[in-house]
C-alpha cells in the first residue's frame, strides 16, 4: 500500500500538473476537500453538486462520472480499506492556457484527486469546544463568486498567518462592511433563543457541505428554525452560544473568542443534539 499522501492528475499517480496550467497561473478553478470513512465520502451528494455548481458558474466543463471513476480507481489501488478514514480533495482547473486571461477556445479541464491522512483534532474540540479569535484581515465583497470554493484563497492564507499559538484552533471573518462571515476553514452558527441564526454568504464566504446539510437536515430533525440573514459582531458577542462546522471535523462548539476582551460562552444542549445526530448519519452513511 503507498504511503499518504497520493495525488493522481487526470488519473495518472505521480503525474505532474504544467505550470501553463491556468490554476496554477491564475487560481482559475474550484476544489472540494471530503472526509472519507472506510472508503466512502460521506455527503457526497452535497460535494458532487457544489463541484458542478462551481464549475458551472466558471464555465469549466466537468464530467462528474469521470471525476467518480477516476476516484473509485484511485482508492481501489490505495487498498483504502486497510486506512481507517482520510481526507480526499478534488481540485479541478480550467487546463493549461497561454499568456493572459483569455481562456482558451477549447477548455481540456485538469482533474487533481489527492488523498491525504485523517485531519486529527483533540476530542476536547468536540466535548468542551474551542478558543477562536478575531481576524484583522477582511473578505472583499463579490456576488460573482460568493459562496463558491474557488482557488483563490489568499485571504485565508493571511488570516491564518495572523496566529501561531496552537491553543487557538479558528479565526473569525468580517467582511469589509463588518458583517460576519465565516471563519477561516469553517461556517459560523449562532444560537439564541432556542434558534440558529448564520451568516448571509450572498456577497462573500464559502457556502460550506456542513453548513448546508445542517440547515437543510439535522436542524429540521430535532425542530430548529434556522436564520440566514446578516450578522454583526454585536449578533456574534451577544449570541447564547455558537458553534463552528465544516465536512471534516463535523462541529466544534465555541468556548472563547480572543480579542481586545475575551467573551466566554457556555456549551449548548442544542449544540450536543446537532452532533449526536451527525454522528449517527455518518455511522448509517459507512455501514
């Protein structure tokens, strides 16, 4: 069995992608990056739709048989049902291209599936949740890509470079009006009064898988109306709780938010309801 991690470009392990590609040169493309349990990516569904959304709306064409062919051969020569879990990402390229931004008139997509080991965060992430702290930097504002998971991600790169200190596991996002958008490498949900409230990502932000089967399945499960509207920093420091969630490590709650002051919040059972719940439809999605 090779050794993790193992990229295939366009189905060829080891092969190489052509700095004339044009994600290479100019971040023009999309990825996903899915939890794999046992050989199966669990949400799937979610993840194939917003990788054919996002290529759709950056007029990349992709056959998503190719991409699910090349992956089923990929893990069947990784003998994948020797590795517990990992994490899988798909990066897809509008293919290599000349100078400039014209897009070449015949678009050959690149396919990159890499597969990596399991991200392991400490079970106190989990049980007793995490200490977060503001970003400086801000996202910019553009409706044309909002919500997509695109290869420019150099605001993120930034705000992750704010913070070194390893007892601080997120950062949190404004955009440059001071809404709250998201958080470096997760979505953002507020708890208050008994209901969940999330960010608005219409003009920024990445519109996660987790976020979304949240508030399309588990909230409607256990009778959680969920907001998605605007939220300020006050709508942030005032919630009665708050919780983070992306598809690889499910949902964190909050515990702390580090900032000029340091603002505590307690642990939900709401919080604790979401997370048995996801836990049992990922056991059900592996079996």
């Amino acid at each position: 069995m090779q050794t993790l991690p193992v990229v295939a470009v366009n189905g060829v392990i080891g092969a190489q992608v052509s700095p004339l590609d044009r994600g290479f040169a100019y971040g023009d493309g999309v990825f996903e990056t899915c939890k794999m349990l046992h050989g199966k990516i669990p949400l799937w569904h979610l993840h194939k739709k917003r990788l054919l959304k996002s290529c759709e709306k950056l007029l990349i064409p992709v056959a998503i048989d190719l991409v699910e062919a090349q992956l089923a051969s990929l893990i069947a020569s990784l003998a994948i049902t020797d590795i517990a879990n990992a994490v899988v990402k798909f990066t897809v390229t509008r293919g290599q291209g000349g100078r400039g931004y014209r897009a070449p008139d015949s678009v050959q997509p690149t396919l990159v599936i890499a597969v990596f080991s399991a991200a392991n965060y400490p079970q106190s992430y989990f049980s007793e949740g995490v200490s977060v702290r503001l970003c400086n930097q801000r996202l910019s504002c553009n409706p044309s890509l909002a919500g997509l998971k695109h290869l420019n991600r150099l605001e993120q790169i930034l705000a992750r470079a704010e913070w070194q200190d390893d007892a601080i596991a997120e950062g949190i996002l404004l955009d440059i009006h001071g809404n709250v958008i998201e958080a470096v490498f997760s979505n953002i949900f507020l708890i208050k009064n008994g209901e969940l409230f999330t960010p608005d990502l219409s003009e920024a932000g990445v519109a996660g898988v987790m976020r979304r089967f949240i508030i399309e399945t588990l909230a409607p499960q256990v009778g959680l109306k969920v907001h998605v509207k605007r939220l300020t920093i006050t709508d942030l420091l005032s919630a009665d709780s708050i919780f983070l969630c992306n598809s690889l490590y499910g949902i964190w709650p909050v515990q702390k938010i580090l900032g000029e002051q340091t603002h505590v919040f307690n642990a939900h059972e709401l919080t604790e309801k979401l997370q048995n719940l996801l836990n049992a439809v990922l056991v059900v999605q592996q079996a």
